[in-house]
C-alpha cells in the first residue's frame, strides 16, 4: 500500500515522459489545425459558392465534390489512418511519429471542416449578399467581405469543435505509433497498469480540450456582432 | 430620369413576370409602385438594379441604357441607383460609419475622402453620434437610416426602396418616410418606393403605378389616379370601412370628393341634398389630405329607397362622382379581397 503511494506521481513516467507528450499532442493538434485550415477553409468556400445557394452555382461540379467531401467524412479515421500509409510516407518520409500523425489527421479533418464552413456560410443571409453586389462589388470582394467576414463567428465555432475532434483522433493515432498522450496512456497506463499514467493523460486530455473550446468561444463572441 | 420601354422578362420555363412595361419618372419625383405579391414587383426591381437581364425592352437612367451596359459599364450603371432594403441587410459585422463606407470601399475612394463623405452622410440621417455603433446596437428605424445613408454614398441619381417601412412600426414610418421627402427634396433625387401599404403612397408619393400580373395597370399623378373612381387602385388608396351591419339588400351610394369637383367638401354635399328634400345617412366614410388637398370616399344611404335614383341624379348633376351599390355587392367585394390576401 505505501509502496504503491510511493509510486504515484514518482513514476519515472510521468517524470521523463509526460513533458514529451503533452507536446506532441499540442504540436500534432496545432500543424494538424493549421493545414485543415489552409485546405479545408478554400474547400468549404468553394463547396459554398458552387452550390444551390451560392455566388456561382455549378450543380454538377459541386455534387462531384460533395461527393468526395462526404467519401471523406465516412471512412473511419483508424482505417483512414492505416489505409493512407504510404502516402503519409511519401509525404513526411516515415508513418511513425507525432509528423506523420499529421498527415493522416489533416486528411481525416479538411472534409470535416469544410463542411462546417460550408454550413456557415449558407447562414449568412442572402440579402446581404445582394445587398453588397448592387453595390457592383465582385464576387471575390463578395466572398471576402461579406460571406467570410460575417459568418466568421459561425467558421470559428465550426473550428473549435474540428480542433476539438482532432484531439480525440490524436489520441487514436497514439495506437498505432503516433505519438503524445494517447500513446502514453496506451503504453503505459492501460499495457503496463499504470493507473497514474492512466489518470494524468486523462486529465491533461481533459484540460486541452477544455482550454480548445473556451479559447474558441471567447474569440467566436468577440467578433460577433450580431 | 428613368425610363422603362417596353420591358418584358420570362424567366427559363415560361413564366412571364413582366410584360411590355412601360414607365417614365421625371427626375425628382417620389413614384410608388404597389401591386399584389405575385405581381412582378421583386423582378422589376432586380431588373432595375442590374441583377437581372430583361428579356426585351429598355431600362435607362439618365439617358444611359441599363440593359445595352456589360462589365465595368454595368458596375458604373449600378451604382447610379442606390438600393434601400425591408430588412436594411446591413453587416453585422461593419459599424454603422463602415457600413456607409462600403459602396465607396468598392468604388476605390481614398480613405479621407471616404471619412469624409461618411461623416456628411451621417449628419445627413441624423445619426453622427451612432458611427461606432454595431447595427445589433441601434433601434429598427436607426438601423433603416444607415440603410437609406449607405445607399446615398455613391451619390447615386436614383433611390430604389423596396419596402423600405414594412418592417417598421407607425411612428418610426413617419419618420422614415419624411427623411425620404427630405432628402428628394435636398439632392433633387428621384426615389422610387415599391411598396403595398397605401398609407406610404398617400403620404409621400407624387405619382403612382399600379402593378398587375406583370403590367402597369394604371400610373399617374397621384391625385389623378385618385380622381379615376373607375380604377381599383383609387379605391384602394381611399379606401371605406365596411357596412356589415346594413342588410345585404339595402341601397347604397357612394360618392368620391376630390376638391377639384365643383362641390368642394363635404358640408357642401349636404346642404345640396336637403335642399333637393334628400335627406340620406353616411353609413361609412374616409377623409384623407393628400399634397394638400382633401379627398373623400362616401358611403351615404337614402332614408328612403324610392329617393336612390334620384339622389344619385343631384349628385352626378352636381359634377360628383356618384355610383348606386348594394350591402350586398360591396360585402362579396370585401370578401374576395380578403380571399386575396
């Protein structure tokens, strides 16, 4: 009993390996955010504009890629993961490792987030689109200033809840070599039954996810003005 | 000036909702077009500011033909109207100030020319104080001023308001409206106000149009169209409270006093039929001051039935607009219209 009390939180583990993870989680979270941003933002404006509502409607080029968004978004993330391999490598040379998890988690998440863009975009009212083009604005003035800019409170939630998903696949990714607290909590606290590995990765993934979603609330109510 | 020449627009499947308009607005003038929903008033106006190609016919503003203008031409062609809106369509996300600059962002306006064009058009509404604040922060008439600013900025010619009070409550209409008298009357622009409630186009319109399956059924002078009992549009313009209380049978007159007629109020009218031994009852009545002149609608009955013909004679005689109705007539006439509706 006091051997075990002994043990908590003096768990080498915790001491050498903890720093590490909680790292790797933030950095495959944050790169993983920054490319779904960089691909799927373009992704959801264009499924936007090319569909019923949108500035350009082009019916079957959007069903073509609404069809690729939604083959996507069906493929589950741990198949998506194993299934994409050698691309991973292809890409960042190795599919071991908090970069290659990279690969596979911003494949799994552009079509995600490009939906909720999509979605926020469809929010903005039609009449303000109007409204702005009899000004004889262009489509790409219309896009920037009007759809973009007006539905960024909605893009900015549909991130947090993308950021937030991310890192419950990051943790998945863990299984199977990716690295970060998933991982850790895999190896040691559920493999070697070291229930405080177990609970700190638990907590800390609790924390994250908490600091993710308060962060995205905060910014989404500042730059909303409706 | 806007003319409209033999505008027609069917839209891919056949459905005609405009055809052969034809429409001349002096510059200057304040002209309502009203009409049912239905009746082709959403096409004509984005046929008016560009957004739709019409199908035959010519629209010019200012001797420059809208339809016949391509590319930058039609960018230039829109912003000679500026566009007011029911629900104003204003950015949430733009200050009332950044709103108004807007149409002068897109027109490539330097920055300090921009303040300072905002700044006059605020005063000009009477919002220098709110320039800072988020549309969410202003009441529905404020909100409609910065509307009616923004569509000022780009100094157009023509002001195009789509039903520009039929979201806002009575007192805030007023107010609305006497800034879109103000303004016609301070930069000389020709307003355009689409609208269905009759009470906007008795309070601030000069000339009327009516718009009907896609036709202008009846335009003109506002008086003018008033003065023509035998059109729908001036009944509705002054138009009777209903006699439901009187049986179905029983004989009506009713009489339309404009001051042009030779009997000029209606105190005259009376003294006329007591005079003629006449006596009669006004069973429902409606005065309005339209451009300064009185204008009444009359729903009178004769005491006694045998006297209707010849109360109607005296009347016409006397140069009135006079025509005998029933309870009856004038009750399926009201029901239709509510059927309508």
């Amino acid at each position: 009993m006091l051997l075990a009390e002994e043990r908590w939180l003096n768990n080498p583990v915790v001491e050498n390996q903890l720093l590490e993870a909680v790292l790797e989680t933030l950095y495959m979270t944050l790169a993983t955010g920054f490319f779904t941003v960089l691909f799927g933002l373009p992704l959801g404006v264009l499924l936007h504009n090319l569909g019923p509502k949108g500035l350009n409607p082009m019916s079957p080029l959007y069903r073509a890629l609404s069809l690729v968004v939604d083959f996507g978004r069906a493929v589950p993330f741990i198949v998506l993961m194993l299934w994409i391999i050698p691309f991973t490598r292809l890409i960042v040379g190795t599919a071991i490792g908090w970069e290659a998890a990279v690969v596979p988690l911003t494949v799994g998440a552009i079509p995600f987030f490009a939906r909720m863009v999509e979605n926020s975009l469809r929010e903005v009212s039609w009449g303000k689109v109007e409204a702005v083009r009899m000004m004889g604005a262009s489509d790409l003035h219309v896009t920037w200033n009007v759809l973009l800019r007006e539905g960024l409170p909605g893009i900015i939630g549909g991130l947090t809840i993308t950021l937030v998903t991310l890192i419950s696949f990051t943790a998945m990714a863990g299984a199977v070599g990716g690295g970060g607290l998933g991982q850790l909590a895999i190896n040691y606290g559920y493999n070697r039954y070291q229930a405080d590995v177990m609970l700190i990765c638990v907590i800390l993934l609790v924390v994250i996810v908490t600091a993710v979603q308060y962060t995205g609330n905060f910014i989404a109510r500042r730059l909303d003005h409706r | 000036m806007i003319e409209l020449n033999e505008v027609s627009k069917v839209y891919p499947g056949g459905v005609t909702a405009l055809n052969s308009v034809n429409l001349h607005i002096p510059a200057g003038e304040i002209h309502g077009i009203v009409g049912r929903s239905g009746a082709g008033k959403s096409t004509l106006i984005r046929c008016l500011t560009g957004l739709e190609d019409v199908t035959e016919g010519q629209i010019s503003i200012d001797g420059v033909d809208l339809t016949a203008a391509r590319g930058a031409e039609l960018i230039a062609a829109r912003r000679s109207i500026g566009m007011v809106f029911q629900h104003v369509n204003l950015l949430d996300s733009r200050t009332a100030a950044k709103n108004i600059a807007h149409p002068l962002e897109i027109a490539r306006v330097p920055k300090a020319e921009r303040r300072r064009r905002v700044a006059e058009l605020l005063e000009l509404v009477g919002l220098s104080d709110r320039a800072d604040n988020y549309p969410s922060q202003l009441s529905g008439g404020q909100k409609q001023r910065v509307g009616i600013a923004r569509a000022l900025a780009a100094e157009p010619g023509v002001l195009l308001c789509d039903e520009p009070t039929s979201a806002l409550d009575s007192t805030t209409t007023r107010q609305i409206l006497e800034l879109i008298g103000q303004l016609r009357d301070r930069l000389g622009i020709t307003v355009i106000i689409i609208t269905h409630e009759m009470s906007v186009v008795r309070e601030i319109c000069d000339a009327v149009s009516l718009l009907d399956e896609g036709s202008i059924a009846r335009s003109g002078p506002l008086l003018d169209v008033i003065s023509d009992r035998s059109s729908p549009l001036s009944k509705e313009l002054i138009s009777l409270p209903p006699t439901s209380a009187l049986q179905p049978g029983a004989q009506l007159i009713e009489v339309l006093l404009t001051e042009s007629g030779t009997i000029g109020h209606f105190g005259d009218l009376f003294s006329l039929l007591s005079r003629n031994g006449l006596p009669t009852r006004v069973e429902a009545g409606s005065i309005e001051t339209i451009q300064g002149r009185q204008v009444g609608r009359l729903h009178i009955r004769p005491e006694d039935s045998s006297t209707a013909q010849k109360t109607l004679q005296v009347l016409t005689d006397a140069g009135l607009h006079a025509e005998l109705t029933t309870a009856a007539a004038l009750e399926t006439e009201a029901g239709l219209k509510e059927e309508e509706a």
